[in-house]
C-alpha cells in the first residue's frame, strides 16, 4: 500500500488484478481503481454504500432526542423587557 498519510486509505483494500498491479477496492460498493489519491477521495465523496453505511453508524450510536439529559428551558414569569420611570419609582420605593 501507499504511504496512507490520510485516513480514507483504510476504506480501501489493496487487490492485485489479473496483470499484477496494485490496485484499491472500495470497502463498501466493491469497485474497484487504480491507485489515485484524488480518485479515491472522490469516489468515498459520491459512494452510495458508503453513505448508508455511515448514517446507519451515526443514527446507532446516538440516542433519541428524549433520551438525553436535555435540561428544560426556564421560563421567567411577568418579564418585563424594559422599566418606565414610574416602574423604577415603585420598586424602588
């Protein structure tokens, strides 16, 4: 394999083909390609199967929204955005 200085080379498997050349399948989809750095990038970008396999991943791991320790909003009772003079007047008094 390549020097993987990126982490999207473990989504392919290295494979010899009938000619004796290296070349990279898809973990996903299955398809296979030359050894491209940017071709690869851009087939993990568009690949289907990988998509669902991913949203699958994501939707397992994170729990429902009413699962979590979601704090509720407090609410303030007669707020007032802004006092008037006499406003200020009475509380102060």
């Amino acid at each position: 394999m390549p020097k993987q200085r990126y982490s999207f080379w473990s989504e392919f498997e290295e494979i010899i083909d009938s000619n004796g050349k290296k070349r990279y399948k898809c973990i996903y989809c299955n398809s296979d390609w030359a050894k491209n750095a940017t071709r690869l990038q851009e087939h993990l970008n568009t690949c289907l199967a990988r998509k669902i396999t991913m949203e699958s991943i994501i939707s397992e791991s994170e729990p429902a929204v009413n699962q979590t320790n979601k704090r509720k909003q407090t609410t303030l009772n007669h707020y007032m955005p802004f006092f008037t003079k006499q406003d200020q007047e009475e509380l102060e008094s």
